[in-house]
C-alpha cells in the first residue's frame, strides 16, 4: 500500500484529486492515512476513559459509604479493561507493518516504521492578535494573513506526504518554532496556548503550554517519517536499498538530536530510554539494509566471500539481539508492541543462522587445493572465531577434510536449529503470523540448511556431537547515525513585519510609539544615528535641540518617517529619507526600550510530581471538539518545566494516578494494567 491517492471524490484547492498543496490529504483512502485515523480516534476513547477513571477515583477518595464504594470499584475495573482492550487495539495499529512496505517487494523481510504522533487543530488567531496588539502595539488583525499561513503550514504536519516534500514541511515549521517562541512566547506571561499531543505508543495525551513540547514533538515525527520513507524504498534494487539505509540512518540521527537536546519529556515516547532502544532499532534496520545490499548482486561460492558474508550475517543478527535486550528492559517491555520485540527475537535467530550456513559452506564446498593462498584461508579462518573449534588451529581444519567436514556439520546443526527456533517464535506472534512473506523466508532458509546438513550426514555416525563456537561479528560497513540538514533549514518568518528579532522580541519590553516632530536648526537634527544591522538607534542626542524638547530620548530606536517604516532599514537609508527635510519639519515614530526585569520560571499546563494529581487536568477538561484557547484555567501553585539542557530540571509525569483499590475488587483479582504515575516516575527514565 503506498500513498497513491484513490478517487474518492474530494477534491484539493486545485480541484484535482491528489495531494494537497501542504501536506497530505486527510481524507484520502490509503492504507497510512486509514491506520492515523485510526490512531486519532483510539486516542480519542483514551482519553475519554481516562476522563471517567479520574472522577470514579475522586469519588472513591471523598466518599465513606460502602455500597457506592463498591459500585465505583467496579465501575473502575470495567473503565481499566476498556484502557487495557484500547491499548491492545493500539498496539494492533503500530504492528501494522505491512501497510508501509514496498508494494513491488515480495521477497525482503518486513521492516519496522514509527507510527506519527497525533495532536489537535490549533487556533493562534484570537491569542496572536491580541498579543500583538498588546506587545508591539500594531493592528493585530493586519497579520491574519500570516496567521493563517502559520495555522496551515502545521495543520499539513499533521498529515505530511511520505516523501522529501513531507519532510520538508515539517523541518520548515521545525525551523519557524524558535521564531515564533522569540515572538509570541515569554517567561513572564502565558498566551493562553495549550499543545496537546498523544503518545505514539500508550494513546495517553500531554497538554502543556510550554512550546518545547511542540518543538520535541515535531522532531520525532520528522525521525517517524524517515522511518516510513525507509520502509516504502524498493529493497530489490540498488537504489532503492541506499536510500532505505540513508533514510535509517537519518532517523536515528534525528531521534539522537532530540535524546540529547530535550530532558525530562513528559511524554514515555520520547523518554531517554525509549529513545534509545528506537535509535538501536533504526541502526539495525539500516545494518540489515546494508547486508541485502552487498548480497543484492549474489554471494559467490568462494572461500572468502562466504567467510565475509558469514561475519555480515553474525553482525546483522548482533545488532538485532542488542535491541531485543533493549526491549525487554523495565519499562520499556511494558509499552513497546510485542510484535516488535519478537520480530528483533527473529530476526537474531535468523541472521546468526545465516551465519553458521555462509561458513559451514565455506568449509565444506571448498577444500585446500595446492594452488590457494594457505597463510590468507588461514588468516581468515583464525579471525571467524574468538577461540578456535576444540582448540583446533587454522592450519589442521583447513588441511584435513574430515576436520572440515565435521566442524562444517556442527554449524549446518547450529543453523538448522537457530532457524527453527525462529519460526517458533514467529509463531507465538499472531500479528507476525500475517506476514506471509517472512514465514516464506525463515522457512526456506530453514529447508537450505536442513537439505545440506543431510546431504553431509553419515548413517554410521552417532557420536558426533560437537559445538559449534560463535562466529565473531564484524562489517565492512557500519550504520551510522546520519543527522540531516532537515534539521536546519532556513526560512522567513512569518512576522517580519513586527521587526528585527534582536530588538523586537517577546521577552523585550519598551514604551508605545510616539512621534516626535523632526525640525531643521543649521541644518542639524541634533543628534547622531546608529544601526548596521537595523533598527535605527538615536545616539548623542543633544538635550537641547527640538527633538529632544518634544519628546525624543537616547537610546530610542525609530521605527516610522512619515509613512515610511523603518524598522529593517539601516543608517544609510534613515538618513536617506531624512535628508529633504524642509521647514516645516517631519515626523517620526519611535520607541524607548525599557527594563525587562527578572524573568520568572516557565510555567506549563502539567502539575509537579509531588502533587497527588500528576496528570495534566487541563487536557482532561476540554472537549475533543472545542478549542482551549477561550478556557479559563486556574494556575496551580507547582508547574512542570522542560525543555532544553541546562535548564531548570523538575520531575515529569504522564498519567492519572490510580487509587489503591485491587484489594477490594470482587474475587481479589487485579485491575488490567495501564499506565499510571507510579510506571513514570522512575528517575532512570528521564
């Protein structure tokens, strides 16, 4: 299933059917966009049962009457098999691999894509004028041109095409973040704006006003959406097995750019130790991807070839075991799809088997002949191994051919039996048991190794039991995290009309415009100009020349002549503009910079840790359909702040809390589990 748009009979603003101008469709019927509706709605009912647990445990907090205690006991045990049913149905969708895999590929094993993180629709317009009006003292509704352009450009984030194009439309609202921030954004005033997105894995939704959770957010959408562009490249081709390895390696290295630049997240998706385990999952796609490149053009039967193609393989499946250890760690285990996890389990097995096949095959097919090079097979069999078979040297196995032979039959056993452990895992899996083509592939392998372990089997040896030793992993070529230049693309701001942003900032403060009427005396306006780069700044302004009189100070920067804004304008051509000045004089606007004072400490929508409440009630009181910017919000006393290194460090939290109540369910059984604040407070986490 690709992103091909079916006709459905919507139309974009061209009034064709395809994509829209920015972004994606939303409507279109493709398997991607299906799954992110699915994803949105899910998230949805999630957070509606969230809703109805918070107030049964506040009930069953205030109440001391038995009978409505073990009503809402009850009640709880159904609202937390509704979470758990609704966790699985998520986990369904992120197993959902097959919908992002090249529709061409009928013979590659399925690779792994992150789903996208879900948000709302947000409304800048009302809190944008106002504050712009209020801060810069300018029309505010001369901006809803901008406003508009703003508000498009992140609703096609939400919906980014599976290609550059979509990309690069979320770096370039990426890149407008820190613009808007500097703006509209200060630590001593909040806008009234709440950013609510949900976890790609738990559904479990983070409101805060704080702009850092935007700027995380979007960054791991952009490391998602590479992850998707890996998975859709034809893996039969040259080309395309490149770029599926550079689009991997991009992601990890956009996931480490936000493992490294943003702490103490509160969503469990983009926590340090999650973060880690998709940056291990991403290289090791891309280490894959690099093995089916070098066997794309065929692996020679050769004594050499087969040896690299067996440290290859033994790499591949290292790479794969490091993620699954990584995946079954504390509380990784508990949120990540067990489809993942056994499909990192499988793929160990399966490589490693390969591995054992390549040099069990070089061992048996090719004997010493007096014409080969006997110090380089020697050299390259001592480095297959960390210590040699039954301290056997290069040398004695590469000379004898029953010693060949049975070290070779130790391997074709290991790599039989490596293979149908695999198949066993697959199939405790019920969503790998729907990939066909994978099962084709262990099976087949399986077949290989077990037809030439018999081909090389004796009836009169039933003593032969040797182990075969593990087959040191190395590579030629290395996955490497790759950060893109997506990252940092340059663009226009929005509002450059509001000024330079050295001087016309959100965390800067000056008076109102006011005029000041510019006359002539001895062809002297008294005073000097500055500003390379702009605004213009008066400097030596004489105390006693009319411009001072009526009203102009040192320092004030001028923003007007006449009708002429100035604000981007450099000395050169102020003076310009001042130097036919007549008699009658001509008026200016400008602006006197005042104290900013100390800041105070960013403040969000989500509560301390040491309040009993850890979970943002603010996302929890806004119906799914009504915007929040016209709520009103009563500040709490303790606020969470998280954002880049080196600033404020506080503890961060995810969900409800959940009261105590297993004891008293009926028939003593435990309530289904599902995220809580107890599972996130771990400081190994953040």
């Amino acid at each position: 299933m690709t992103d091909t748009i079916l006709t459905n009979g919507i139309k974009d603003r061209a009034g064709q059917n395809g994509y829209f101008k920015k972004g994606c469709n939303p409507l279109a019927l493709t398997g991607r966009s299906k799954l992110q509706n699915e994803r949105a709605s899910l998230n949805q009912q999630i957070i509606r049962q969230m809703r109805m647990r918070a107030g049964a445990e506040n009930l069953l907090r205030a109440t001391s009457n038995n009978k409505v205690c073990d009503m809402v006991v009850l009640e709880l045990s159904y609202i937390n098999s509704n979470l758990q049913l609704l966790m699985e149905q998520l986990e369904g969708l992120n197993s959902s691999v097959e919908v992002y895999q090249n529709i061409q590929e009928t013979s590659s094993i399925p690779l792994i894509p992150l789903g996208l993180k879900e948000t709302k629709e947000m409304d800048f317009s009302v809190s944008f004028k106002d504050f712009i009006l209020e801060h810069y003292s300018e029309d505010g509704s001369s901006f809803e041109e901008e406003i508009a352009d703003l508000m498009d450009l992140r609703q096609a984030c939400r919906t980014p095409s599976r290609n550059d194009a979509g990309i690069e439309t979320l770096a370039k609202y990426f890149s407008h973040i820190p613009l808007l921030e500097s703006r509209f954004f200060s630590a001593t005033r909040q806008m009234g704006i709440f950013f609510t997105w949900y976890d790609s894995f738990t559904g479990v939704p983070v409101c805060q006003q704080n702009v850092s959770l935007e700027k995380a957010s979007i960054l791991f959408n952009i490391g998602a959406l590479y992850t998707q562009i890996g998975t859709r490249c034809n893996r039969q081709t040259g080309s395309g097995l490149q770029d599926a390895i550079t689009a991997f390696q991009k992601a990890a290295g956009v996931l480490h750019h936000l493992k490294e630049t943003f702490t103490h997240t509160p969503s469990f998706d983009m926590s340090p130790s999650m973060l880690s385990m998709l940056i291990k999952m991403m290289l090791a796609q891309a280490q894959e991807c690099l093995f089916e490149k070098i066997a794309l053009s065929g692996i020679r039967n050769e004594f050499f070839s087969l040896l690299k193609m067996a440290h290859e393989a033994a790499k591949v499946g290292d790479t794969y075991d490091q993620v699954h250890q990584s995946m079954s760690q504390t509380p990784i285990k508990d949120n990540v799809p067990f489809f993942w996890s056994t499909v990192a389990q499988v793929k160990t097995h399966h490589y490693r088997s390969l591995a054992h096949y390549f040099l069990a095959t070089a061992l048996l097919d090719h004997q010493l002949r007096p014409s080969d090079d006997e110090d380089q097979q020697e050299k390259a069999l001592s480095q297959a191994y960390d210590a040699m078979p039954d301290g056997r040297s290069p040398l004695d196995i590469l000379r004898k051919r029953e010693e060949r032979r049975r070290i070779g039959k130790a391997h074709l056993r290991r790599a039989v039996i490596g293979h149908e452990e695999g198949l066993r895992i697959h199939s405790l899996c019920r969503h790998l048991r729907k990939l066909d083509v994978l099962q084709a592939i262990l099976q087949a392998s399986h077949n290989r190794s077990l037809a030439k372990f018999n081909d090389n089997d004796r009836e009169d040896e039933f003593t032969d039991y040797m182990e075969a030793p593990d087959i040191v992993s190395k590579t030629e070529h290395k996955a490497e995290m790759e950060t893109p230049m997506a990252t940092k693309v340059k663009v226009t701001d929005f509002f450059r009309r509001l000024g330079p942003l050295s001087v016309f900032s959100a965390k800067q403060r000056w008076t109102a415009p006011r005029t000041v009427r510019l006359r002539l005396e001895d062809r002297d306006l008294g005073f000097t100009l500055r500003g390379d780069p702009a605004p213009v700044q008066v400097t030596s302004l004489d105390p006693l020349c009319p411009a001072a009189v009526d009203g102009l100070k040192e320092g004030d920067y001028i923003v007007a002549v006449g009708d002429a804004d100035c604000k981007w304008m450099v000395v050169s051509e102020v003076m310009r503009l001042l130097k036919d000045v007549d008699e009658d004089g001509i008026d200016i606007r400008v602006v006197s910079l005042m104290d900013s004072g100390l800041p105070m400490p960013t403040k969000s929508a989500t509560y301390c840790g040491g309040i009993s409440k850890t979970y943002s009630m603010i996302c929890l009181a806004f119906d799914d359909d009504k915007s929040p910017k016209g709520r009103k919000v009563t500040k709490k006393g303790s606020f969470l702040s998280w954002g880049v290194k080196n600033h404020l460090k506080s503890s961060s939290t995810l969900s409800l809390p959940t009261a105590d109540y297993s004891g008293t369910l009926p028939w003593n059984k435990p309530c289904p589990t599902f995220p809580s604040s107890s599972s996130y407070n771990d400081s190994a986490l953040y």
